[in-house]
C-alpha cells in the first residue's frame, strides 16, 4: 500500500499494479531530464499542465524507479492504461501533486518548494 505521508501513490500499469514515488534522486532524474537548474525551476514546467508523452514517460519511469521498480523509460512507453493517455496523465498528475502538494493537500505541502 502506497504511503502518501513518504509522496507515494498506486497505479495499475500493464493490468498490474505498481508503487510510485519521486524521490530526491528521481527529481534529480527529472531536472536532468528537463535541463531544470532546481526543484522550482522543475515544480514551474510542471504547473503548466501542458504535458507531452514523452514527459509523461519520463515522470513515470523516475516514479517506478524512485519506488524500487527497475524499469526503463523505453519499458514504461510500451506499457498500458486502461484510461489510456488520460490515465497515464491522471497518474502523472497524482504523482507531482504527491511530491510537490497539490488540491488534496490544500497545496500546504511542507516537501513543496517555495519560489
């Protein structure tokens, strides 16, 4: 069972399901990915709600990865939904809002970087 308290959530990929969680080293992962230079620079791109699949990809795998689950990003782009893209969004979305704060939390997130 996923531990949101830790910026854990659960998702079913491929009919199973999986545990996600950015951790440090996953953001570290994502600003790499998205030339980011920090954590608002990243928490900025994201807050846009404008993803591309390839983000989507990438936010995944460092998810999977973060939570102990060694799967490449080409892996996780072969993968399915059963909501398709608006499910990978959805699951994309719930795993930022738990590492960053978001609507559930009332966005008083103490993890959530300050601009």
């Amino acid at each position: 069972m996923a531990n949101r308290r830790r910026g854990e959530i659960e998702a079913v990929l491929d009919g199973r399901p999986f545990t996600l969680c950015l951790t440090l080293g996953a953001l570290a992962e994502l600003e790499a990915a998205f030339a980011a230079d920090d954590l608002v620079a990243l928490a900025e791109r994201f807050g846009t709600g404008r993803l591309a699949a390839a983000d989507l990809v990438r936010i995944l795998g460092a998810g999977l990865r973060g939570a102990g689950h060694p799967i490449a990003d080409e892996e996780v782009a072969r993968m399915g939904c059963a909501d398709g893209v608006a499910g990978f969004a959805a699951i994309a979305t719930a795993l930022l809002a738990a590492a960053f704060g978001g609507a559930e939390d009332g966005g008083e997130n103490p993890r959530r970087p300050r601009a």
